[in-house]
C-alpha cells in the first residue's frame, strides 16, 4: 500500500480519536473528509499530493457547511430547560415577605436561600408573587388583598 493512502488512513483516526477524547462534533467532521479522501486516494493512485491537499480542503469545507446547515444545534431538548436556571424556576410562586420592600428594593427567603428582589413597597408579612427575573433579581408584585 502506497504511504499516502495510510497517512491520509492515519489522519483520518487521528480525527476520530481526536472527537472522541474532546466531543464537539467538529473534529468528526474533519475527519470523514479524511476518510473520504483516503477512499479517493485509494482509488485514483495517480493523484499528486496537493491535487489530495485540495480534495481534502474542499471535502472539510463541505462537511463542516453540511455540520452547521443540518446538525449544528439539534441537540436533545431538555425535560427540564430551566434545570440550572434557578431564578426562573421561581417565576409565578408565591411567598411572604420576612423583610419589607423599601424604596423598590428588599430581600427574600425561599427555602434556604435569600433573594433580591425588586418591587412596589410593601411591609413585612405582606404574600407576594414572583413576576419576573434579571438575572439573579426577582421582580415581586404584592397579591390583592393580602397585606
């Protein structure tokens, strides 16, 4: 077998190993331009180098253009999209305030953990429904009737 069909060979699991070891689905894509080119190579010996140079640079600008118009960005879709979004997991929950809101500005409890929050003043004691968040503030809105 001729030394440029097992480089091309060796570079193409070079790539695999290479996705493998650091999954992000680019390198997998270079790679089967590899193994494309090693097939092409296989079958036409006469090819010189760059005309192999060139089939592999035309073939990885192919695969990674078919990667982001039909792959890139189908991932699975979450049961919980708002696994690591804790703020907005609170969204439409409703607690009592243990600290007034004074000047739009205040704290909360929920469970173990104290909040910002932002809001039309309000007294102690007072049941509130979270609105919104930004970022890790939360955005509180009094419930009629409950003071």
């Amino acid at each position: 077998m001729r030394i440029e069909v097992m480089v091309w060979a060796g570079l193409a699991l070079l790539l695999f190993a290479a996705e493998a070891m650091a999954p992000g689905a680019f390198m997998l894509w270079l790679g089967l331009a590899a193994a494309a080119t090693f097939v092409i190579v296989l079958l036409a010996p006469g090819m010189t180098v760059l005309a192999q140079v060139i089939a592999f640079a035309v073939l990885s600008v192919v695969a990674i253009l078919i990667w982001q118009r039909w792959f890139r960005g189908r991932g699975r879709s979450s049961d919980q999209p708002k696994l690591n979004r804790r703020a907005e997991q609170l969204v439409g929950q409703v607690a009592v305030l243990v600290e007034p809101i004074v000047d739009g500005q205040g704290r909360l409890q929920i469970a173990d953990a104290f909040w910002t929050i932002r809001g039309p003043d309000a007294s102690a004691g007072t049941r509130v429904r979270i609105a919104s968040t930004d970022g890790m503030v939360l955005t509180v809105e009094p419930i009629a009737g409950a003071e």
